[in-house]
C-alpha cells in the first residue's frame, strides 16, 4: 500500500473519532468514556475501511499489471505529469490575487520618469487590498448609519444589558445551586417551605439532645435570649457545621446535612426563639445582641440599688436612649 493509503486511514480514523465525540458527547464526559462499547464499535469501523482500501489497492494492482507495457509506460507518465500538477492552482490563486504583472512583462508599465536611474513601475493595486478597502468603506457607512443615525446600542448600553443578563443568570444559579453557601453569605430563611424543610431535618437529628419544641436537654434551650456560642444566623450555622465546644456533645453536622439544609434548620432554630417551650431548660450563656442589627432602642430601668434590666427591641429608634431614675 502507498503513503496515500496510510495517511487516508489516519484521517479517516481521527475525523471518525472526533465526529462521534461532537456528536454524540451530551454530558460533561465524552460519549467514548459514557459508552464504552463505542469504542468496539469504531474498532468494526475502522477494519471495515481498511479492508476497502486493501482492496481498492490489490484491485489496481492487478488493473495495472493486465495492461500491456506500452500502457504502463504512458500510465507512469500520467502519474508523474498528475503529481507536478497538483498544486498549479494554488500558483495561480496566488498571481491572480496579487495581481501583479510578472516580470517579463514589467516593460509595458514602466513610468517615462528616470531619477537617476531610479524607475518607477505602474502596478496595479493587489486586489486583495482593493477589495479589503471597498469593504472598509461599506463597512464605514453601515456603521455610520447604525450607530449615529439610528442611534444603535453603543458599548455602555451593551454593557448594560451583558450585566443584566449576567444578574438574571446568577439568579437562575443560585436557585439550583443553594448548597454554595457558607458561613459568610449564610441568610436566615423566612420562606415556609425551608422552614417546614427546617423543622423536619430538627425533628430528624436534633430532637434528642435539643427536645421537640427546642426547651433543651443535653443540649442548650434553643428558644431563649441566651446563646452559649451566639446567636443569628451565621453562629447558628456555624455550630450547626462546625460542632460546638470539644467534648459538649454538639457534632459537626457538616458531613450528615447539606449548606442548605443547615441554613434551613438553623434558620427552623431561630424561629423558636421566644416561643415557650413545655420545660425549658436553665438559660446557659450570654444574651446575644446583634451587632449587625439595624437599629436598636435601649432601655435601662433601674428598678432597685441591685438589679438592672436591659431590654433590647429590634424596632428603629424614635427618640434617644431612655434612662429612669
Ligand atoms: C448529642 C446531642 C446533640 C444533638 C443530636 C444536637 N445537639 Fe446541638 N447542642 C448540643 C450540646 C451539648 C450543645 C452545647 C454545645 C457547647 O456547649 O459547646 C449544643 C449546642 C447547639 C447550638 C448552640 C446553642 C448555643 O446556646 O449556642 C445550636 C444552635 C444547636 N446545638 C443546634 C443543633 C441542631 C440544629 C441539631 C440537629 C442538626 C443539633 N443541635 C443536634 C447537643 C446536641
């Protein structure tokens, strides 16, 4: 067999590959790696298309050797003239594009002036840069119009709309990726369907240490003022993933529960805050304020010599920090 034969099969080998992975590749991994018979398959293929370049082969070979000898010659000669051939065209594209004349020819478009010898020749212009500025010139008018007579969207405007798009894109990715959240963009959810999704993953896991209604037991009371680890809901989230203190009882949750099924039970907890459990659990810890909260109004009463009570309202400030005497 020729180079010919070798380089065709190679081709036909990688084109074959190639066209199946494009077509036939849906998912992220190729369709040769999702369907391994694929490759047993193209093996069949490939032997198929050798067979029939083997034959066409050993056909012109025999054709070749039944000719009589003064045939052979001349088909020698045939080849060899076909081979010098071959890339012709492409020599004339090139002239004809350049479109210069050829050197013998340079005597015709000689200019009369002769600066010391120095000559000049009257070219034409290549047509490829003859074309290539009558489209510039097309092109210029298209955009004049375009842009200043029709007031097309220019690059701030289509920045805009990119933006925009892109914002509606991250939206869609964000409602099917809820598991990117983490301790820094965890927010509490107010929506019933996490919540209730909260409530039956407590219900699952936490009820044991934490009680039905979050009163407490071996854990903490989960509806009061007080917080061992703190409060809101990126502490809540973080000891929900992270675990509490070493040896307390409270497991990292991070292995068992997805992002967003700690965000909706931590956001489950915090919804229990002041509801009044049956038997709640002493308060362990501090009250948490938190310092992220909008507004607050403080109010101090001193009720005797001893006892202070603070007060904290989530609600905006109306007048100034209230002191009693
Ligand atoms: C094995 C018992 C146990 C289980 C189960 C358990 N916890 Fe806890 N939890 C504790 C203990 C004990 C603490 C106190 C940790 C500390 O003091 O460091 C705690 C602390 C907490 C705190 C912090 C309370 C504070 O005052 O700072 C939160 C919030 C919490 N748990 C939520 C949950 C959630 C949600 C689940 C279910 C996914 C859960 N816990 C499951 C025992 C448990």
């Amino acid at each position: 067999m020729k180079t010919a034969a070798f380089l065709r099969i190679i081709g036909f080998a990688i084109f074959g590959f190639l066209f199946l992975h494009y077509i036939g590749t849906t998912g992220e991994a190729s369709i040769f790696i999702e369907k391994p018979w694929l490759w047993g398959a193209f093996g069949i293929l490939m032997l198929i298309y050798i067979a029939g370049e083997v034959c066409i082969a050993a056909l012109s070979s025999i054709l070749y050797r039944s000719l009589k000898p003064e045939k052979q010659a001349k088909y020698d000669e045939d080849l060899v003239l076909a081979k010098e051939n071959q890339f012709s065209w492409i020599k004339t594209t090139y002239k004809n594009l350049l479109g210069t004349k050829p050197v013998e020819e340079e005597g015709e478009i000689v200019l009369d002036h002769n600066y010391d010898g120095i000559r000049e020749l009257d070219n034409k212009l290549p047509p490829w840069w003859v074309y290539g500025f009558y489209a510039t010139i097309i092109f210029a008018i298209a955009y004049m119009v375009n842009y200043h007579v029709f007031d097309g969207t220019d690059q701030i405007e289509e920045y805009q709309i990119a933006l925009a798009e892109a914002k509606i894109e991250i939206e869609d990715y964000k409602k099917t990726a809820k598991d990117l959240i983490d301790i820094n963009t965890v927010v509490r959810l107010t929506k019933a369907s996490d919540l209730d999704a909260g409530k039956g993953i407590f219900t699952g896991n936490c009820v044991a240490c934490h009680k039905a209604d979050g009163g407490g037991g071996i854990g903490p009371n989960l509806t009061d003022d007080h917080w061992i680890l703190g409060g809101g809901i990126k502490n809540v989230f973080e000891v929900i993933s992270e675990g509490g203190r070493a040896g307390k009882g409270m497991v990292s949750w991070k292995a068992e529960l997805k992002p967003a099924e700690m965000a909706q039970v931590a956001s489950y907890v915090l919804s229990l805050h002041g509801t009044n459990p049956a038997d709640p659990k002493e308060p362990e810890g501090e009250i948490w304020v938190d310092p992220s909260a909008p507004v607050e109004e403080v109010e101090v009463n001193v009720k005797d010599d001893k006892e202070v009570e603070v007060m904290i309202e989530d609600q905006p400030v109306t007048g100034d920090v209230v002191k009693e005497e």
